[in-house]
C-alpha cells in the first residue's frame, strides 16, 4: 500500500490511495472530492467508477453537481432557508429558489480541508479536517469536523464523519460521489441494478422539498427491497419519478433488514459495489439533471450518467416530524460511517 501526493494548479494536492490489489481512489484536498477510484472488471481491467472533471479547474468554477466532494453542514434541500432550534430561528442564505441546497454557496464542498495522510499494515488513508465558525452561513455552533477515507486491501473504502460543536446546530454531513460501474463511463446507469433495504421514502414537492409524508415503496418503481434496474424508474411515469427529473432525488429510510443497505451491480463489467452505513437513510440521485457537454475525465457528461448514494439523515426533520433527525446537542459527538466495497458478480 502506499499514498502518491501530488501537486495540483499550484494550490491544491491530491492524494492517491493504493491497495495491494491496485485499486486506487484519489482525493483533493479542495472539498475533499474523489476525483476517480479505480477497481477492476471481471477482466481484471482496471477503469474509474466516479465522475470526474477532466480540467481541475472545473472543480472551482462549476459547482452545481457537487462531483465526489463532501457536503456539509447539512446536505439536501432547508425549505425556505431557515430553521428554529428551541424556538431560536435561524436564517441560511438561500441558494436554490428560496430554499437551501448542500450547505449553501460555500458550502464544505469549496472547504480547502487540512489532510493527514496515514499508513498502517492494514490501511491507507487521509485524515481531513476543517473548523467551521459560529455564525458562518448563518449557523450556530463552532464546529471541528473531520472526515476519514480509508482503503484496505479487501478494497473497501471507509468515510467516516466525526464532529464536535459548541452550540447545538443541525448538522447532516454526506459525500457526493457518481457511481458508474461501467467504468470509464461507456454508459449510463440506467442498467445498474439497485437494492435498497427501504420500504419508505421521502415525498417530495415539485420544488424537490420533502412534504412531510412517508411514502411506502409497495408496488412502485422505489421498491428495490428485491433489486430493480434504474431504467425503470427513469421510464416510469409516476408523479414522484417525473417531479425527480424522470428519476430518483428521494430519500430512503432504511429498515435494516438486509445485511448491506444498498448493492450496486452492472452485469457487463461484472462490477458490484455494496454500501454499508450506520446512517438512517440515504437521498438516491440518478443524474437526472445532469446537464450535457461538462468535460469528464473519460468524455462528456449526460443525464442519468451517475448514481449517487448520499447517505445521511433528513433536513425534512428540520420542518415536520417522523424524520431522522439532523440536530447534533452541543457538546456531543456526531460520529457516522459509510463503507463502500467494490467487488465482482459471481
Ligand atoms: C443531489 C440532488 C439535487 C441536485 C444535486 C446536484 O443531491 O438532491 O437535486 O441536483 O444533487
């Protein structure tokens, strides 16, 4: 195992993790984006499974698809803005409409994070942290964040989260990246089978805010409880997948039944990704607003060219109840996991 550091535009560095088994995952320090991981096909063809800008550069200028970087303080949609924290309220900037999307126009996606890169015999990884101010965006708390990638040799690659603030704030942390297990994005995952361990999802407005209800997946195209291609989501014409983009942008609440929370698969390169989390659900984005002609590492961008599994818990919690909750008390530790594991189909 090793890390290769490397210098980028003359401000930024990205850090190459490797593994015994040569997978790689490379990682800015500018909004701790996953810039490519690299895992074999079940011809041992190593090719990337995340979207990436070809040019770094895009990375500061075009921040509307958040490409692998981290997202904070809280992910997802704020209806109108604002919150109240016992009785106290608080005003965000709004950055979509009148509502805010992941953390604001600075959000921690533009953060250039602090990285320790660390080596052990079982792993390799880099430590990122950031402090957030009091008052910055509008919410309360200083806040130390640090967020772990760690590869191992069985090529999982671990995100943790952990965070501490003064002041009891809302805090949703997650990671953007866009699965695509062609590799080498020679399609787009309309043919990526998907289980999830969710019976219900999050209804959504045709402004993408949650309405405060719980849908059951029963007989709909975001039952994935027995796994089902994207594609049919994408040609549905239900409400929830057209008002989505013809798609999904829900999130899922997991029921923790099944022993992974949610398995990617795409048969032509073999390729399998499970993800594992101690977090109670996960927003599902399918690109469907993924505008066309953006320069990607491996050729142009285009709907539905990325799967995203933003694990996390609901802002909708922040305006209704019944919803994982994204308050973290002052004083006490936010501490979450995702671990992603690439594999092969048998
Ligand atoms: C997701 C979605 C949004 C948005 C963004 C790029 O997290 O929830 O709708 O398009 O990504």
């Amino acid at each position: 195992m090793r890390i290769d550091i490397k210098d980028i535009l003359g401000k930024w560095k990205e850090y190459t993790l490797f593994n015994d088994m040569g997978m790689t995952v490379s990682v800015l320090d500018y909004g701790g984006i996953i810039t490519e991981i690299m895992v074999p096909d079940r011809n041992g063809k190593f090719e990337n499974v995340v979207l990436g800008f070809k040019n770094y550069t895009e990375y500061e200028q075009n921040h509307s698809n958040y490409f692998g970087a981290i997202i904070g303080r809280v992910a997802g949609r704020i209806e109108d803005a604002s919150f109240e924290i016992n009785n106290q309220p608080y005003h965000l900037e709004a950055n979509e409409g009148h509502h805010q999307l992941h953390g604001g126009s600075k959000g921690f996606h533009q953060v250039k994070w602090s990285v320790t890169p660390f080596q052990n015999k079982k792993a390799v990884g880099i430590r990122l942290d950031h402090k957030s101010i009091d008052g910055e965006g509008g919410y309360p708390g200083n806040i130390d964040i640090t967020v772990t990638y760690t590869l191992t040799n069985d090529n999982k690659l671990t995100l943790e989260y952990s965070a501490t603030s003064d002041k009891t704030t809302a805090l949703a942390l997650t990671n953007h990246s866009y699965f695509n297990l062609n590799g080498d994005l020679k399609n787009t995952v309309e043919n990526h089978h998907v289980t999830i361990d969710s019976g219900h999802f999050v209804e959504l407005n045709q402004e993408l805010i949650p309405t405060g209800r719980l849908i059951s997946v029963d007989e709909t195209s975001f039952d994935f409880r027995g796994g089902r291609l994207l594609k049919e989501g994408f040609e549905d014409v239900s409400v929830q997948n057209k008002i989505a983009g013809k798609g999904y942008d829900h999130y899922f609440v997991f029921d923790h039944h099944l022993e992974n929370n949610a398995v990617v698969q795409e048969s032509s390169s073999g390729r399998i990704m499970t993800m594992k989390t101690d977090q109670p659900g996960m927003v599902m984005y399918t690109s469907n607003t993924l505008m066309d002609g953006l320069e990607l590492k491996e050729g142009p961008s285009r709907r539905y060219l990325g799967v995203c599994l933003e694990t996390q818990s609901s802002p909708a919690s922040l305006h209704h109840e019944g919803f994982p909750s994204v308050i973290l008390p002052a004083g006490e530790c936010y501490q979450k996991q995702t671990v992603f594991t690439f594999g092969l189909q048998s």
